[in-house]
C-alpha cells in the first residue's frame, strides 16, 4: 500500500508528519508523501519543514516517507514557478489541487497545473477530455481519491483516464488518522468508482515503480 497525498499540521492535518508516518505504518503501508497545502504565504517554510523531516526519517524505518507538497487553490499562472522552486529545494512528490466539485476552485487550474511541474493532479473533478488527454502526454497521475466529497468524481475520472491512456493513482487526501484507510477500505472506493480488484493492484504496482526510482534517486543524492 501506497498513499502520496497526505498532510500534516504543517497545513490543515491534525499531525505532526512522524505521527502520520507511524499511523500510516500501523496500517500496513509501505510508503507515503508528505503533501501539505503550499502556497506563495507558506511554500519556504513547508518545504524546509518538510525536507528537515524526511532527511531525519530514519532509513531503517519499515515506511518510507518522501518530501511533497500540494499547490493549492493558486492563481493560475503561479503554478509554473512555486513547482519549480520545490524542485529546485529537492521535493519528491508536487501534487495540484485539482478543480475538485466539492469546493471552489478556479476555472483553468487543471490545465495550469498540467503545465507545470506536478506528478499528481489531484481530485481533478470534471476533468476534461483536452486535459484528460494532455495528464497523459506529459505523464501525470490523475488521483482516484478516497476524500469524502473530492471522490463524487472518481468514475468521471477512471473514465477519462481510460479513454486517453493517462496514469491513474490511488490517494487519501489524509487529514486526520480516520481518514488513513485499510487494503479493505481503499478497495471498497476503487471498486465503487469503477476499478475491478486487478485494476487497483496494477496501479499500485505503477505506484510502487515510481516509489522506487524516487527513492533511488534520494539516496544518490
């Protein structure tokens, strides 16, 4: 089991991100990002925060914890630069917050992000079949999320990623330790929203592929 996209209290979680890791341990799984809410007001300080933490995670910990953030509800042309400057600081995981139907969020925020520099597109609601196609092209995960509320449009999601061949990932949104799901859980929302049991390993599987080559790629660092 994998979740990249969690949050802490360094955003609008209720934990600090060791409890997280530990809760997220307890429950079976193998690794995690830390993702909490960044914008221009908080970006320098979630990134050295988070960065500070995961380099004194221990290597032998039985979960690993990867530095990320999640680019929230910003003006559309910030997107491009605040990836880029959480790149630059060494951020594993740049997770967007998509144009979910359970908030506002402004029009055109997909397709800004897709533009920037994300791995994940978030809860990404009503996706359309232009950005569907570009999350693609540019390798992005669309996230089928187990939020209440984001996950109203996971079908429309699945759907759209099967008709244009984009990658799709498996997420929490985590806040609080009841919103850190069991094997049981996550496949009862998958399935729900369209998935079969197969459908979901496979992208674990892809999920772990990436985990990997991240973590590789921290260590030579």
């Amino acid at each position: 089991m994998y979740d990249l996209h969690t949050h802490s209290l360094l955003s609008d979680g209720v934990l600090v991100p060791s409890e997280v890791a530990v809760r997220y341990q307890a429950a079976g799984y193998k690794a995690i990002a830390i993702t909490d809410h960044s914008d221009y007001s908080n970006i320098k300080t979630n990134v050295a925060a988070i960065m500070e933490f995961c380099r004194h995670w221990p290597k032998s910990s039985k979960i690993k914890v990867l530095p990320g953030i999640e680019l929230t509800h910003l003006p559309l042309e910030q997107f491009k630069p605040l990836a880029r400057y959480a790149r630059r600081q060494g951020i594993k995981i740049i997770v967007a917050h998509g144009e979910t139907t359970a908030e506002p969020v402004m029009q055109g925020t997909n397709r800004a992000a897709l533009l920037a520099d994300i791995d994940i597109l978030a809860h990404p609601g009503r996706i359309s079949d232009a950005d569907a196609k570009l999350a693609a092209q540019r390798g992005i995960f669309l996230e089928v999320t187990c939020r209440k509320g984001h996950c109203a449009s996971d079908a429309h999601v699945i759907r759209q990623a099967r008709k244009f061949g984009a990658r799709l990932i498996i997420n929490s949104d985590s806040h609080e330790p009841q919103n850190i799901l069991s094997p049981a859980q996550v496949l009862k929302v998958a399935t729900k929203a369209g998935l079969t049991r197969s459908q979901v390993n496979q992208i674990y599987r892809a999920t772990a592929t990436l985990v990997r080559t991240l973590l590789s790629n921290q260590e030579d660092r």
